[in-house]
C-alpha cells in the first residue's frame, strides 16, 4: 500500500516536474536556483504528503510554493554596480549594466526567433506580471491565479491584463499583429 | 476586468513554457528529490551512531589515558572555528594583506576588466578599515561595530551607509572586498560544513576547509568555499581565502593574510579619522543633502571603475 503511495507520488513528479521546472526558470532566469527552488518545493510538499493529496490537488500548491520562493529570491536582490552614464542632454543616469533582455548564447540556441522574442519579452515584466500571466497560459482562471500568487481576484486581472500589453507591443512583429486584442 | 480565456498570446506563452519543458530531465529531478528525502533520516541515524561511536572513541582514549598511553585527540573543526571566533572577539588590532582576484566572466558582464588588486585591512574585533593607495587616488572605507560603513573618498569628503542601506552599491562593495573576522567565523559555524586538514603536529598551524551546506533557507550565500588557516596556540586568523558569491555566482577570492599585530588609534576605525578637520560629511540623516550623496557616489564609482581600465 506504501509503495504504490509512493509508485503514485513518483508518477506525479515525473509528469508535473517539466512545467513546473519551465515556470520557475522563466522568474528566475538562472535555471540551477529555478530547479533548486522547484526540488526544495517538492520536498516540503511531499514532507506533507499524508495532509494533502498530491497527484490531484498538488500542482495548485506546488505552483503557489514556487511562485513565493522565487518571488521572495527575486526581492532580495538588488543590483551590485549602477554605472553612471551621461545622456544627450547633459544629465547623468544611473543604470544596472546588465541587460535583463539579453539572454545567453547557449539558451538563444536552444529556441527558435519566436521562443528568443517570448523570452527577451517575457524578461522585461515585473516578476508579478510573468508568473500571473504564464499562470494563465497553462490554464488556470483568475480565481486559482489569485489563490496561488496570494493576492486578489482583481489584481491577479490587472496583472494579466498589463503584461498582455506588454508582450503584445514587443511581439506583434512576430505574430502579425494577432496579439493585439 | 473580464476574464479572456483564449487570448492568443497564452498558445504562444504555452507553446514557449512547454519548450522550455522539454529541456527538463524530469527522472533526474526525481532522483534529486528522493536522495534529499532520504538524507534527512540517514542524518539522524548519523547523528546516533555518531554519539555511540564517540562514546566508545571516548571510552578507548579513556583506556589510553588510565593505562598510561594518552594520544591526544584531534580537536574538531567546529571547535577549533568556535575557539579562533573567541580569539578574534578580544580587541586587538590586525593587519591582514588582501589580494583579490575577480573572476573576469562576471566583471565583464558587469562592464568591468578583470582586476586584481591588493589593499590592507586593519581589524580589531568585528570593526574593520581599509586603506587602498593603488592607482594613485588614496581613500578608505571601513565598518563599525554597529554596522554602519563609511567611505573617505578624500581628506575632505565622507559618506556614511547605515546597516539599513546595505543594498547601496559601496555598501556591496565594501562588503564584497572585505571581511568582519567574528561574523564570517559565526557564519561558518551555521552555513558551511567545516573539514580539518591538518595532522595535528606539534607547531603545525590548524588547517580547516569550509564547504557550503546547501539549504532552502541560505538561498543567497557570501561565500562558496573558505580555507582558513590558523595558529595552533592562540587560534588567530593566520590566513583566510574566500571564494566569493555574487547573485550565486562565484564573482573571485580573496586572500587575507596576517602581516602584523600593532596598536591602532580609536579614530582609525571610524570616519573621523580620515578626514580632515574642514571635512564635509553626507549620511542618510540630512535629507537636503541626499541628492548630493548619490553624486558623489557615482563621482567615486566612476573615478574607480575609470581607474580599473
């Protein structure tokens, strides 16, 4: 009885394990913390495996487990250097050198001119925006988004809403303006 | 707002997250997760078989002891690091020789050359001040006891970070070129798994690697690997490299080695001592003079970057 618990619990990570990987590598951006974050996730969960039932309630929790973990990672962090630069007019700015829309030469390779646009577009949302947003591409309504991310109905909706603008102006190009709705 | 249930974008969001999927060793992630899962009994079964074998390592040394044969025992590193953070928190003053070597993958990516540079750290407990005269500009910074870090980027002008603005970029980088003798050692103690590499010789100096122990609560850890090296008797920091982290990526080490033990005045290890009397000083206290702050920061940022080319 315990070995087909755990034959289940196995099945369960197996199918579950890729998307949830691919979530957290898209708030993440540094796939070693994103499949850190997502083991750590599924331990605590399974640590609770007699509370909750996992192959059928589990990927909600697993994703709002996720979805902190990463966020909270994400907040903590603050740029090492701002340069300083001078614009045109004479004013200096301060900027973080490093180009949050420039991905690597190893992962431009693994995807195709629209995978390279996504991805570049996705980057430049606020991680709240990204999660809801591909939250809402793997299916989940406005209610269950809410429940994951931990905030209101209502904001989840704007959430969505503005980062659909967002991708839309940055990938229309490639979509032939379909994306504009 | 309504709710769009087939906005086009979420096939192409979809289609891209399902990609991205499919790069993802799922059996191997399974892996993963059973041997975490499997650690934790396994570390209490430790833990007991730890405590019977120490006993009976205790009792046979006891025999030695009591039949006239007493081999001493190596002391444990955990110990020996304990002890040597005793010793640090008398207040005495240190003068370490620092040498960095950045790795030039991130400081590019941080449009910066690879450097390496060398800088004086005089310590007395968990205060610290450096003074770096390289590449001809002469300035110090340094770290209270209370946290707060100060910069004298000349006789004339200082900058004051309380512990609250630990984010501020000379925040960072006063952290990243430095160390705090007793917080690094407690930090050891709590994060790192610590390993003796020396064989205990007489006049041997203690040699001790520290590993970093993975944990879902140290997400974002200073160090990745720290070897110290430390004096038999009296457990002062002899030598110390840290391989440093930045974002959890390695960003270079650094070497800390003891060139000498002096008297230093009070003042030094403040901003005071640094300047001159006709000083002006900018902290977070007078917000008029904020903007001027963040002005000369930059002026001082980009005076060092400039500098490093």
């Amino acid at each position: 009885m315990k070995g087909d618990r755990s034959h289940e619990l196995d099945a369960w990570i197996l199918a579950t394990a890729p998307r949830a990987t691919a979530y957290a590598r898209s708030l993440l951006r540094n796939p070693h913390e994103a499949e850190d974050i997502v083991q750590d996730c599924y331990c605590r969960l399974i640590s609770k495996a007699d509370v909750y039932d996992l192959p059928h309630d589990g990927m909600k929790l697993l994703l709002r487990a996720i979805t902190n973990a990463c966020i909270n990672l994400k907040t903590r962090r603050k740029p090492f250097f701002r340069l300083v630069r001078t614009d045109a007019d004479g004013s200096e700015q301060t900027d973080d050198p490093l180009d949050k829309t420039a991905l690597p030469p190893d992962e431009c390779a693994m995807f195709d001119e629209l995978s390279v646009a996504v991805e570049s577009a996705l980057r430049t949302l606020p991680t709240q925006q990204r999660a809801a947003v591909q939250l809402k591409a793997l299916g989940h309504s406005q209610q269950e988004i809410a429940e994951i991310m931990g905030i209101t109905t209502t904001n989840g909706g704007v959430l969505i809403h503005r980062a659909r603008q967002s991708l839309a102006a940055r990938l229309n190009p490639y979509l032939g303006g379909e994306a504009i709705r | 707002m309504t709710e769009a249930n087939d906005h086009p974008l979420d096939a192409v969001l979809r289609n891209h997250l399902d990609r991205v999927a499919g790069t993802v060793d799922a059996v191997k992630m399974l892996r993963h997760i059973r041997e975490s899962e499997k650690a934790m009994p396994r570390r209490n079964w430790l833990k007991w078989a730890g405590v019977g074998f120490g006993t009976a390592v205790a009792a046979s040394v006891g025999g030695f002891v009591f039949f006239g044969n007493s081999p001493t025992p190596l002391a444990a590193a955990e110990q020996i690091v304990d002890e040597a953070k005793t010793a640090h928190t008398v207040p005495t003053d240190r003068c370490y020789e620092v040498v960095t070597e950045w790795e030039p993958l991130l400081f590019r990516r941080l449009q910066l050359p690879a450097i390496s540079r060398k800088h004086k750290l005089w310590t007395r407990g968990d205060q610290f001040w450096i003074e770096t005269n390289g590449d001809g500009a002469k300035w110090a910074m340094g770290q209270e006891t209370s946290g707060k870090i100060w910069f004298a980027i000349s006789r004339k002008r200082g900058l004051v970070y309380e512990p609250s603005e630990a984010g501020e970029p000379l925040a960072r980088f006063c952290d990243l070129v430095s160390m705090r003798v007793v917080s690094t050692l407690s930090e050891l103690l709590e994060q790192f798994t610590l390993y003796r590499k020396d064989t205990g010789k007489p006049g041997e100096a203690i040699r001790i690697e520290a590993d970093l122990r993975p944990s879902f609560l140290n997400r974002n850890p200073r160090f990745r690997r720290v070897k110290l090296e430390l004096d038999p008797v009296t457990k002062i920091v002899q030598r110390a490299e840290f391989q440093r982290q930045l974002n959890g990526e390695i960003a270079g080490t650094l070497t800390f080695t003891l060139l000498e033990t002096a008297s230093q005045p009070d003042e030094m290890y403040t901003l005071i001592g640094h300047l001159d009397a006709d000083h002006e000083l900018f902290d977070r206290k007078d917000p008029a003079r904020q903007d001027r702050r963040t002005k000369f920061r930059d002026e001082f940022l980009k005076r060092v970057q400039m500098r490093m080319k």
